[in-house]
C-alpha cells in the first residue's frame, strides 16, 4: 500500500504542540519534544494501527535541526503512552560525531514500558567516512518485523537497501506504526518532510 494513512498525535505532552501535513507526495511533521529516549518520550508520531508482521519505508527529503540530537524516523510503538515500548531506525540532521556514531543514522529501542532507551551504534571502530550517512534528500528508512525479528535497512535510492541492524524484541502484535519527529530543544519546533512512504503487511 503506497501512501498509508496516517494521523498525527503528540505523544509525552511536549512544550510545542506538533501537527502533520499532507502533502501531493507524502507529508510534513512539525514537531517540539524533549526527545525520544530516556524512559518517556516527547514527540510528533504520524502512525496506524498494524496488527503482525509489516513493512513501512520513508524517503526523508529534509530535516531541520534544533539540536545535534534532532531526529526522525520509522517507529513501531506499542502504545500511545510516553513511556512506550518501541523499536526505531532514525535520522539525525547531519553527520557530525555523537556519541559512539559518526554516521546521521541509528536504531534505537525502549525494552519495557517506561524503562530506559538503547542505541544501536555502527561497527566500531568507526571509519573515517560513515558506513550510513544522512543525506538529504537521499535518505530511505525501511523497518521491518517478523515475529520479534526487526531488521532496519536505509537506502540513497529508494532501490539498493542496506541492513543497518537486525534486532530482537517482544512487541504486542497490535501495535503503532508510523513516523516520528523530535525536536530535542523543548523550545524550538523542527519539520521533517517525508515522500514515497510504502506499507506492506506481512511482507
């Protein structure tokens, strides 16, 4: 199914209220929030419902930034609570060093309901040119569940796909599915705008 539908909700209560766009060829996200980390998440999540095994990819064209940490990206969410469990594979704004990355993407998961998040780094040590960079508009996020099985590929062409990470987790199988944008500066809102979104049910 090309061009899902999708509603936009914030989640955690963040400072600046978010809203979602639809546009000829995808949509646009505004979004604040603290983040989505920790043990309660603050953002804007265009999603559905999906029940078992899925496919959803997103080509992100641009993504402004409020902070070095400003991220968006494909999410399975169990719930619309802020502390949620959820997988995530996810863009930042630019490739600039963060933590154990030196590339503009990452995976990120919350285990349990309101316990702490975990990041998916690279393979260190890291090279000197990233193995994922965040190239705008050249950025395709694609995550996909089997089971417990969740495997998060990115593309520079919407065509050639490369696995980033495969991960295990336990996630209802009525879950949330969709795009999620956040700020990371509670005071500065930022927009994301996303094409050539594709939804397939167990793929």
């Amino acid at each position: 199914m090309q061009n899902p539908s999708l509603i936009g909700r914030d989640i955690g209560s963040p400072r600046l209220a978010g809203k979602c766009t639809l546009t000829p060829t995808g949509l646009e996200i505004e979004a604040g929030g603290a983040d989505i980390w920790g043990t309660r998440d603050e953002f804007h999540f265009a999603s559905m419902a999906v029940t078992g095994d899925f496919a959803l990819s997103a080509r992100i064209n641009s993504l402004s930034m409020a902070d070095v940490y400003t991220k968006a990206g494909v999410m399975l969410r169990a719930s619309l609570e802020a502390g949620a469990a959820h997988v995530m594979i996810l863009a930042f704004g630019d490739n600039q060093p963060r933590n154990q990355n030196n590339g503009g993407l990452e995976f990120q998961s919350r285990i349990e309901a309101d316990g702490p998040c975990t990041g998916v780094y690279p393979p260190q040590p890291l090279p000197a040119r990233p193995d994922f960079p965040a190239s705008f508009p050249h950025v395709w996020l694609r995550l996909t569940r089997h089971g417990d099985k969740f495997t998060s590929q990115s593309s520079t062409d919407g065509v050639q796909w490369k696995t980033y990470c495969v991960h295990r987790q336990s996630l209802p199988a009525a879950a949330l599915v969709g795009l999620a944008v956040t700020s990371h500066n509670p005071g500065v809102s930022v927009r994301a705008v996303f094409s050539e979104l594709s939804f397939t049910a167990k793929p």
